[in-house]
C-alpha cells in the first residue's frame, strides 16, 4: 500500500488489467482507510478466505466477489461504509459458510430468499446496519447455521416459526435492539443446541416460553427491556450451564425461584425494574457470581438473609426495594466487592467497619434508609484512598450493622437522569434514553446508577472503573464527620446531606483533589467554610 492505495501488479500485454497472480487467501483488514473495491479483486477466481474489514470501504454490496468465487467460504466486511440493499449472488452458492456485514450502513429488506442463495452459511453477522422489515423464514434453509446476529437494526414483525423449526443447528441467536414483537417462540420449536439467546430491546410479550426449557446448553439468556410478563420459570433452575440472566425492564413477577440454588456456574443475575416480590432465596450463594441487580422491585425481608457469601460478589444492587434489618458484620466476606447500592430501603442499624475491609470498593450508595450511628473513620482504609495511606483502627464507636443495584456490552456512556430532589421522599428517579449502546451484539455491559452533582447518572464501561464515591444521604447519622474523610482522595462524589451530623466541616477536604460534588446540606454543621477548600478545582457543585 502506498497513501491508502493499493498497487497490484497486471499483465500490460494487450493492455489487459488482468492480474498475472490468483490468490486463495486475502486479508487487508486495518491496511487503507476508504475508498473502493481494489481493482485486481474483481479479476480473482481462487479465493477461499478475503477478509477485507476494516478499510472504510464504500460502495455497494460486492455479490460480484461471491459470483466471481466459487470456493469462497470466508467473507469479511465489517466495519466499512457499504450502502444500498443486500445483494444476492446470481446463482447459489454452496460454501459460502462465514459471512459478516457488520457495520456498515446496508438498508432496505434482508432479501426473502436469502437461505436459497447462501444455503452453506454457519457464522452471518449482519448487525449494526439499517435494514427493515420482517426476519426472512428462508433461514431455516441455512442448516448448518450455527451464528446469526442482526441485532442493532429496524426489523419488525415475529420471530418466523418455520426460522424456530429449521435453524436446528444454531447456537447463538442475537436478535436484540431492533422492533420486534409478539411472543418470543411458538410452541413448535427445535433450536435445542442455543447456548447464546439475545433479545433485549425489543418489544416482545408475553411469558418466557417453556420450549427454552429444552436449551440445555444455554449459558447466556439476555431479555431486557422487553414487556415480557409472568413469572420467572422455575425450570430456569435446571438449566445448569446458565452463566448470564439478564432480564431488567419488564414485567415479570412473584418470587426468584428457589431452583436458582442450583445454578452452580451463574455469573451475572439481573432482574432489576421487575415487580419481583418475596426474598432472595437464603441458599442462594453461587461461587462465581460476579453481578447481582435486584433493584426497583419488591424484595422484602431481612438483609441479612439476603446477601449471598460469594467471594467473587463485585456489584450487588439492592436499591428501591422494601428490605429491612441491618449491613452484617460478615459484608467483609465479600473481598471483589466493588460496587455496593443498598438505597431506598428501610435498613437499621450502624454503618459496620467491616465496610472498611473492602478493599475493592468504589461506589458505596446507603442513601434513604434509618442507618444511625457514626459514619466510620476507617473508610480511609479502602480502594477510596490513594495507596490506603492513613490506616485507621476500628473503633466501638462506629461498629454497627444495615442494606444495594445497577444493571447491563462495547461502548462507553454516562447517561444522566432527571435531577433529583433535595428533600428524602421515595420514588424511582426517571431515566432518560441511554446514549450509546445499550447492549452489544454478543454481551450485555454492566451499567451503573449513581447520584452525583443533584443527577442521578447511568456510569458503564471505562467510565464505571474510573468513577468513585458515597452517597450516606438522608439517613440518621449523628456525631462529627471524621477527618479522615478528608483522605478519601480518589472519590468524585460525597453526599452527607439529610442526617444529624455536626461539628465543622473538616480542612482535610482539601485533599479531596478529585471531587466534583460535594453536599453537605440539611445537618447541624457549624463555623466557617474552610478558606483550604478552594484549592478544590475540580469541585462543580457544593451545597
């Protein structure tokens, strides 16, 4: 390549273009940045494998290349600037077996006879593109179709039954993130080998079909942001190679089975923005549980008996539901523990300095619920803390006990929310859209919700791992806010408002050099604003 053009050398006898070599394999991905097609491509016959992703390619789909090529069975083409309809080869082509699309900007129907002409297809990517219409039942001709991802697209109408019948051989099915609708699969269904199902951001209804029950294999179950209703099915529980439930904002009801014990391999548990009521089941501790988001339901009981011994536990997000009792002393058995959200419940009880032995921790949210006592000076001791360099002994003064959520794949977002108020009522906070992507073709990234500068915020990807902060809001804490605090150097965010706190306000705040928001409003606090506080720079909001 030389300038972003590639040069090939032809024959110049006759003045032919044609080029004096026949490749099997072509692989130019990442080389040049635009353009066209290059010419020599057009006089291949040989080729098995042309991966030619990734060179913000224009023009129209190259059915020529698949005509041209009757031993292809390799076509790599995402990540260009492709355009018009998808177009279909002459004749059919018969091992064609690896074909993706990927972002590009196709539009216009997939065509209806799609599994006629590429009957040999085992991996089809056509995700991230703007066609429309309905899911062609010609799939169910492509029997050896292992992989099919067109999510991220404006496609309507069902899933096509004879596609639940035919596509036998299909282990990954991504429909999610277009407009799809009606229930998820009739009764006549035999995509048994489904080890990967998503469809979130759909408009599906209706219950989760029992014919799922039949997936063995499946590991990954993403239905989010759907209307889906009923309640969780208990044969869930059976599916013992399930490693991801994620199935946030619907209306699914009653209780979590207890089958969910079962579940030995389950990673990531997300039923947030349901009407879950009941407990979390008591046996209910996977031993590689990373994720669980219970948040905006009606969970109720002791806390307790509901935070899972899990030593890989990273995020655990109780938050808006009816959860009473205290933080246990054994929370310092969760050592991942990264993000803690036990909002808007009705927990008692002191802050435990075992809190202090999480040394992962970046958001703690214990706002809007009784806790009483001291706010403990040992924080200091944590991940909160550049390099944890001002240990501090646990006292008896702050040792006590009391209450957690977040949700959700490729791109980075900070979505913000409607402000909240500054008074200590109850209420879900209203979301706005999400900027970005929400769920990525093969994934589902954690989202988190945080209030910071008076918004309630949705943190993901390297944002997420960046953010730290406490949010103790609108609870009973009394006594005075420890100094240490003030060495909490890694925190964005520090909420105390709404609590019985008093004394001044400590001049170790001036350590705090990465702060943004800082509210300290509705307590006892006395004297002066310290005149420290100004070398403050990045602090945006102080209340």
């Amino acid at each position: 390549t030389f300038d972003g053009e590639i040069c090939a050398e032809t024959e110049s006898h006759y003045n032919s273009l044609t080029p004096k070599f026949q490749l099997t394999s072509i692989s130019l991905s990442g080389y040049i940045d635009g353009g066209t097609f290059p010419k020599f491509l057009y006089h291949q016959h040989d080729l098995k494998n042309a991966n030619l992703s990734h060179l913000n390619l224009s023009g129209e789909f190259p059915n020529w290349l698949v005509e041209n090529n009757t031993n292809l069975e390799t076509l790599l083409l995402a990540n260009n600037s492709l355009f018009g309809s998808f177009r279909m080869p002459i004749h059919s082509h018969q091992k064609l077996a690896t074909l993706d699309v990927s972002n590009n900007f196709f539009q216009g129907h997939i065509p209806v006879e799609i599994g006629t002409y590429l009957p040999g297809l085992m991996e089809f990517n056509l995700s991230r593109n703007a066609f429309n219409g309905s899911i062609p039942s010609s799939f169910a001709d492509m029997q050896m179709l292992a992989r099919l991802d067109i999510s991220y697209n404006q496609l309507t109408g069902e899933i096509p039954e004879r596609m639940a019948t035919g596509c036998f051989s299909l282990e990954i099915l991504a429909l999610s993130n277009n407009s799809l609708q009606g229930h998820i699969f009739s009764k006549k269904f035999s995509l048994t080998n489904l080890m990967t199902l998503q469809l979130d951001g759909n408009n599906f209804s209706g219950e989760i079909p029992e014919s799922l029950s039949k997936c063995r294999r499946l590991g990954g179950l993403y239905l989010s942001d759907n209307h889906l209703s009923g309640e969780i099915p208990r044969w869930l529980g059976n599916l013992s190679f399930l490693v991801d439930i994620i199935m946030p904002n619907n209306n699914l009801e009653g209780l979590i089975p207890i089958e969910f014990c079962q579940l030995r391999f389950l990673r990531i548990l997300d039923l947030s923005n349901n009407t879950i009521f009941g407990t979390l089941p008591s046996c209910f501790s996977p031993a590689y549980i990373e994720q669980v988001h219970l948040s905006k339901n009606k969970i109720e009981g002791r806390l307790e008996s509901v935070i899972p011994d899990s030593p890989n536990l990273v995020t655990l997000d109780l938050s808006y539901n009816c959860l009473h009792g205290s933080i246990p002393n054994r929370i310092d058995r969760l050592p991942q523990l990264s993000y803690l959200l036990l909002a808007n419940n009705y927990i008692e009880g002191e802050i435990p300095v075992q809190l202090c032995q999480l040394k992962e921790v970046q958001l703690i949210d214990l706002s809007h619920n009784n806790l009483s006592g001291h706010i403990p000076p040992c924080l200091v001791n944590t991940s909160l803390s550049e390099g944890h360099d001002e240990p501090v002994a646990p006292t008896s003064s702050s040792c006590g006990r009391a209450s957690g959520y977040a949700s959700s794949y490729t791109k980075t977002a900070l979505n913000a929310t409607t402000p909240f108020s500054s008074s200590c009522g109850r209420g879900y906070p209203y979301a706005l859209d999400y900027v970005g992507s929400r769920t990525p073709p093969m994934g589902k990234e954690e989202t988190i919700q945080f209030t910071t500068k008076n918004m309630s915020y949705y943190y993901q990807g390297r944002i997420l791992t960046s953010m730290f902060g406490i949010d103790l809001s609108c609870n009973k804490l009394t006594g005075e806010i420890p100094t240490q605090i003030g060495y909490l150097t890694k925190i964005h965010a520090l909420n105390l408002s709404h609590n019985n706190l008093t004394g001044t306000i400590p001049t170790t705040f001036s350590n705090l050099k990465q702060i943004e928001s800082l509210d300290l409003s509705y307590n006892l606090l006395h004297g002066k604003i310290p005149s420290q506080l100004t070398v403050l720079t990045t602090l945006a909001v102080f209340r």
